[in-house]
C-alpha cells in the first residue's frame, strides 16, 4: 500500500473549486484546519486530567455559503472518500432536543434507537449550536457546506474534529475577533458540545482545543483542572519523525467505540453522583466510586452499574493516564527525550477497550522509540516515533506490508482562508 500523501494544491484552495462546481456560486467563506494527533491522554480527556496533543501537517478546509431554504447541504472529500448528505434544520432542532430530554430526565423510557448520525448531522449541528448560543444569527436559513480533507478518516488525526474547527471559523470570519484566545476557546467548547450530541465518534475535546489555539512547533498541554493551554517542545526534536500506520484508513472508527461511550457515561453518572464537574476533584476517587457502585448493585440490581472491578479499573485508568500525560509534558519541557519515549511506550492497562495490541508491538519489533494507539478506543491506528536514521527504510516496508502509513509534519493552527 503506498504511503499517504497530501496534493500539493492546498486544500483551502481545491476546496473553493468543488464548492463552486457543487453548488454553482462562490463560497462565502473558506477556512481550514489542522489534523491533530495524540500525543497521550485522550481517556484522560473525559476525566478531566491532562491531554497532549499535536498539529498535523495535513488539513481539512471548509467553504460555505447561503441557501434560502432550510437545508443543510454537505459534500465532503476525505482523502478521496466522497460523502454527501443533507439535513434539514427542524430535524437538528429535533434531535437537540431528544439529547436534552434523555439528559435531563433518566428515569423515562429510553428513546427509539436513531439511524447513525452522519457527516451532514454533524455539520449541521455545528450551525445549530452556534445559532443556539447567538454566535450565529437565527435568521440563518440553509447552507451549502463543502468539505475537502487531506485528513483520511480512521488514520487516528482526528479528520472530524479538523472539519468542525474549519466550519466554525467559516462561518465565523467575520468577527473582529476570530483570532483571539477567549473566542477560539468558545468555538473550541462550542465544536466539542455540539460534536457530542450530534455525532455517533466520541469527542475529544483536546483535538479541537488544539486545533484552534495550538502551536504551529510545539504540542499543546491542556489541564482540565483550570482549562489551561500551554506548550511544550514538539517531540520531533529529539531526533524522530512521526506517522500514523493502520491496517488501512478511510472509515471512521464508529462501530467498535461502544466501550468508551459505555465508559464515559459511566463516568459522567459518578460525576453527577458527587456532584463534580469531574473524578479528579473527587478525594479517593477510586474507592468511593467503587462504594457508590456497590450501593447501586444493592439497591438497584446488577444490571444498574458496571461490577466493581470493571469501576474500580476505568478510575484506576483515567487517573493513571493522567498523571503519566503529566510527567509526559514535564519530561519535553525537560527535554529529556529517553524518559519521554519511556513513558508514552508504556503499555496502559484500558479496561476493555479495543486496541491494536499487535500493531504496536509490530512497529516496536521494528525498532521505533515509542508506539501507542493514536486514540485507546477511538481509533485501529498508532502513532509511532521513529528514528530518523532509519525512517525512511521502515517506512517503506510498513507500505510495502500492506499497512497505511501517513508521515505526520508539524502542522500550524486553523485559520480563516478568504
């Protein structure tokens, strides 16, 4: 399989070519935005700890402009993959609601199961929230939406979350504002909000944060205890070059995420429970959880909550997982590299979740510094840290296995384009 690369014609530029062959009118705006990948701490993301992430080379970038109807129109090209779809806004309107009513009241019936929410639920969500929280005007009607990715889907950089910073800042580019921490921070939020009650792939709220407000040569640390933002060095100097390989992208990783999802609401009910934002701000955590659930086992039944092993491991888990983002992020500043690559090459014991065990332990065979899932759960890909002496020569013989492999460059913030 040959190695990915991205055209060399900017995709901010061919993507204003098929929005105008698409729909037949200029885009109103265009804006791009980086892949990201994970550095470590994405299931330490949902807990509240603390998540590293970087910027990829490659973009996905957005144009849109104005319909007259109430239609949400999406063409999208991911990497080769042509998806289209539209959706109207009363059925945005719908489904909004239908997540707050299942949020809002536990105790009814679960609603029907809902067909799998696309790329056009997705997008057009983004404009439903926006609307919702006054960012956007309510007189906004229709809009086509066109998307070009040199982000495949299921290479572990997070090709969606990439889009919905683009079409935030395309439908926004013309605030004063658009390039300021406070509104990027907004939009970050805003992407991550919407993303969950309109999209079926978990949410990492890091990819967007970072992808809005990163680094163009260091990685982003984001500590959900204050919601703070900082850099550290990009791993790259410590005489690696980075790619993504998996047994082969251009599928979201959907319908194996039932673990994490299971996970998180876990989670967010413990969190309910006690009455934090998050775990991390709960003294003991681990303990007290497991006593909570025990307390639903006998009042509820068996079936009310995970057995108390299966609670005890996902604490044990996020809380592990944060601290080593931690000392991750402290060893860069360091710039002590063997203690980096020593700490993301720790296998993490997940709690169930599918992960491509043998694909790292493959690239670890061949002699990488460091190879981990690209997201514990989310994802089938790895992301590996490979010596620069041998890069070349390994991967060619990853493509030449039959795996997918995408060289990740440094990658510079999302931006408006025009």
């Amino acid at each position: 399989m040959p190695v990915w690369t991205a055209p060399q014609t900017p995709a901010a530029t061919r993507v204003e070519e098929l929005h105008r062959s698409v729909t037949g009118n200029a885009p109103h705006h265009v804006a791009s935005a980086p892949g990201t990948f994970m550095v470590i701490g994405e299931n330490a993301d949902h807990f509240g700890g603390v998540t590293v992430v970087g910027l990829a080379g490659v973009r996905a970038a957005v144009a849109v402009s104005p319909r007259t109807d109430k239609t949400i129109a999406v063409h999208a090209d991911f990497a080769g993959q042509d998806i289209t779809g539209e959706v109207e806004t009363a059925q945005l309107a719908q489904l909004s609601d239908s997540a707050f009513s299942s949020f809002a009241a536990e105790e009814e019936p679960a609603p029907q199961a809902e067909p799998p929410h696309g790329v056009a639920v997705r997008l057009g969500g983004v404009v439903h929230t926006l609307i919702g929280r006054q960012m956007l005007s309510r007189d906004t009607a229709g809009l086509d939406i066109t998307v070009v990715s040199d982000i495949p889907l299921g290479s572990g950089l997070g090709a969606l979350h990439a889009t919905d910073a683009a079409l935030c800042l395309a439908l926004l580019a013309e605030d004063a504002d658009i390039d300021t921490a406070p509104l990027r921070t907004r939009l970050a939020e805003i992407s991550s909000q919407s993303a969950k009650t309109f999209s079926d792939v978990p949410v990492l709220r890091a990819r967007h944060s970072a992808a809005l407000r990163g680094s163009s040569e260091k990685v982003s640390v984001i500590d959900y205890a204050d919601g703070s933002l900082t850099q550290a060095p990009h791993p790259a100097r410590e005489g690696v070059r980075i790619v993504a390989v998996g047994a082969g992208f251009g599928e979201a990783f959907v319908d194996k995420a039932e673990s994490v999802s299971k996970g998180r609401e876990f989670i967010d009910e413990a969190c309910a429970n006690f009455g934090v934002s998050s775990l991390r701000q709960l003294p003991d955590a681990a303990e007290r959880v497991v006593e909570w659930v025990d307390a639903r086992h006998q009042v509820h039944g068996m079936d009310s909550a995970p057995s108390l092993d299966a609670a005890r491991a996902w604490v044990a888990f996020s809380e592990t997982e944060t601290n080593q983002s931690a000392l991750a992020a402290k060893a860069l500043r360091s710039m002590h590299g063997d203690d980096f690559f020593a700490i993301i090459g720790t296998p993490a014991q997940t709690p169930g979740l599918p992960v491509p065990d043998q694909l790292v332990e493959l690239l670890t065979l061949r002699g990488v510094r460091a190879a981990r899932p690209a997201a514990a759960g989310m994802s089938q890909a790895v992301i590996a840290y490979v010596p620069e002496k041998s890069a070349d020569n390994l991967i060619a013989d990853l493509a030449a296995d039959g795996l997918a492999v995408l060289e990740i460059t440094q990658g510079t913030p999302a931006q408006v384009e025009s």
